[in-house]
C-alpha cells in the first residue's frame, strides 16, 4: 500500500479546511438526508486528494503553494463527498450490504496483490495509511454501494446500438489501429567534429571505411559481428539491433526508404549527422486495422462508459433535487455551489464524438 504522505502535509491540510469555528467544523459541515460529513472525512479527501503530487511531499503547513492546492481542490472534492453519499444511500434503500464473506475474500486479495498476507503486517500497513479494519470495511462498502447502483439504476437500463457503435469506431479508427513496426540493425561510422567543423580529408577516410563495411556485409560477414566490431552506436552492445519501432515515427524520407527494402535487405551509406550509418532491414509487421466485427466488443464498453458518463451526471441532478441538504458550513456551500454549477455547464459526452484535435 502507498505511504501516506508526510505528517507536515497531513497537519497542513486539516489546518487549510475551510475556515469557520473549531467547535462546527470538529461536529459536521453538511448535513445530507440526515447523514453528515464531517471535518476528518473531509480533510482525509483533502489530503488523499495530494498525496500523489511529489512537489508537496516537503512542505510546511504555511507554504502559499500548499494553501491554493487546497483552495483550487476543495470545490470538487465537496461535490464529490456529497454525491457519494447521495448514491451510497441509494445503495442502502435498495438493500445492498457487504457481507463478512466479500469483505474477508477482498481483504484477502488486497493482501495478496500487496504480498502482505502476514497479518502483522496487513496490521501495520493499515496504520501507515491511517486506517483501522473498521475504516477499510467502510471504505469498501461505500464503494461497493456506488457500483452496484450504477449497475442497477444506470447501467441495467442502456444500451449501446450498432449506428451508435458504427459511428464511434469511424470517429475512432486509430484505436483500432496497430501501426506498422520495423526492427533494424544499423552501423555507425562516426565522423568526429571541432570548433572548426569537419576535417574534410577524414569525412572522406570514414565514409570509405563505412563503403567498406557495407561490402563485407554484402559478401556475407554477420551484420552483429561488425556492429560490435566496428559501429559508434550504443546498439553495438546488442549487434546494432535498435526496434521495434513504429515507422511513423520515423522521418517521412527515411519512412520511404525503408518501405523500398525486403526482409534482409541493407540500406546505401547514408550520411547523418554524427556520421556515416548502414541499416539493415531484420524485421516489419504491416499496419493492422481491426474490422468492426472483431473490435464490436470493444467499441461497446468505450461507447457504454461515455453514456454512463451523462447518465450519471443527470441521475446525480435527481438525487441532489430530491435530497435535504443542510450546510454546517457557509464558505463550504459556496465551494460546492462553484463545483456544481461548473459541472452542469459543461456539455455533455457525446458517444460517438470525434477526437479532440
């Protein structure tokens, strides 16, 4: 499991909470069908919220850096604390619970997946994350509630028909895309350089030298060989092997001389910029499409999650209009106000929506 991040960041988010009395803030911020978030579920959001951000891992609970990081995340963590609970109480009015049996094969896999299965240890990586067993259970049973909501009230319900799949896979066609690849091997002759360029008379000793190597080549001597023997290329050290790569991200003209060779054919001396370079041709794969039919799978879970998408955003609108909702906290309220509103304004996921550009 992942270390918590430092006691300074810990302490200096608790202390960044939106600030209103100690004696609410320590009780509840918000109240939502009668069940309450309170200030140490908040600031754990908070700090779970920076954990993974290396550049505040060495900070003190003062840092003007650390405070705006706070500031700019607490809206959408507000909104999203009080959207799940709208949806784990769903969960609870449909009669979901986790039962010991899920909860002890799901702490099993987590110990296992961790290489923890010594409980001592399970014990003490708990700790580390600051939590108990009774934490995690919550934890999992919220996030189980959530799932199996969405699967009953969202995902039951949809569908995803073949003009709706059609038009994602035309508007997506990369995905299903396996570009050409090529392996290579290639032998540098390097032409060393100073202040005042390149000493003519040695260019044209080494490229003699590379028009030589190539000969060799041609007569039969093992590519591997020379490149260990005779290449200034890093990839001496693996016989001059360098790929698989994909060709388009090769230069356009080098792209069209490649496409002109057969599997073992080797390349002119071509000159570059460190010097004088032979390629040989080891490898290529043809750029591969998957049909419709093979990728239709696929395509079905990339469209399905783009319409939960929405459909999540409109269902969370009727759980929050149907909710009582009662702020403990003014300045809280006005964040989740910024959040929400932010957040309908935006547009909706289009299914079959073309690639941003």
């Amino acid at each position: 499991m992942r270390k918590l991040i430092s006691a300074v960041v810990l302490a200096a988010a608790a202390a960044m909470v939106v600030p209103v009395t100690a004696e609410v803030l320590e009780q509840v911020l918000v109240k939502v069908n009668g069940d309450i978030i309170s200030k140490t579920e908040f600031e754990a959001r908070q700090v779970a919220a920076l954990r993974n951000r290396p550049e505040f891992s060495n900070v003190t609970p003062g840092s003007l850096e650390l405070q705006k990081a706070v500031a700019e995340a607490t809206p959408d963590l507000i909104l999203d604390a009080v959207d799940e609970l709208l949806l784990v109480q769903r969960g609870r009015e449909l009669g979901y619970t986790l039962s010991d049996a899920q909860f002890n094969q799901i702490v099993g896999n987590i110990k296992e997946s961790n290489n923890l299965q010594d409980d001592a240890r399970f014990q003490e990586a708990l700790k580390q994350e600051g939590l108990t067993m009774a934490d995690l259970r919550r934890n999992l049973e919220r996030q189980m509630l959530v799932t199996q909501v969405q699967r009953t009230d969202l995902m039951a319900k949809m569908s995803v028909t073949d003009e709706e799949a059609q038009a994602y896979y035309n508007a997506h066609r990369s995905e299903f895309t396996t570009p050409s690849e090529l392996t290579l091997r290639e032998i540098l002759i390097e032409v060393p350089t100073s202040d005042r360029g390149v000493n003519v008379a040695q260019d044209d000793e080494l490229r003699t030298k590379a028009e030589e190597i190539r000969k060799r080549l041609l007569a039969g001597e093992p590519f591997p060989r020379l490149a260990a023997d005779e290449s200034a290329a890093a990839s001496k050290a693996n016989g001059g092997l360098i790929g698989p790569i994909q060709s388009e991200e090769l230069a356009p003209q080098l792209q069209a001389l490649l496409e002109k060779l057969k599997i073992g054919d080797i390349t002119e001396v071509m000159r570059t910029q460190r010097g004088y370079q032979i390629l040989k041709l080891e490898s290529r794969t043809e750029t591969r499409i998957r049909t419709f039919e093979d990728a239709r799978g696929a395509i079905g879970e990339k469209v399905m999650e783009q319409k939960l998408e929405g459909e999540r955003a409109k269902y969370l609108d009727r759980l929050r209009s149907q909710a009582t909702i009662t702020w403990r906290n003014d300045e809280l309220k006005r964040a989740y106000e910024q959040a929400l509103s932010r957040r309908q304004a935006a547009p909706p996921a289009a299914a079959a929506a073309p690639p941003a550009k």
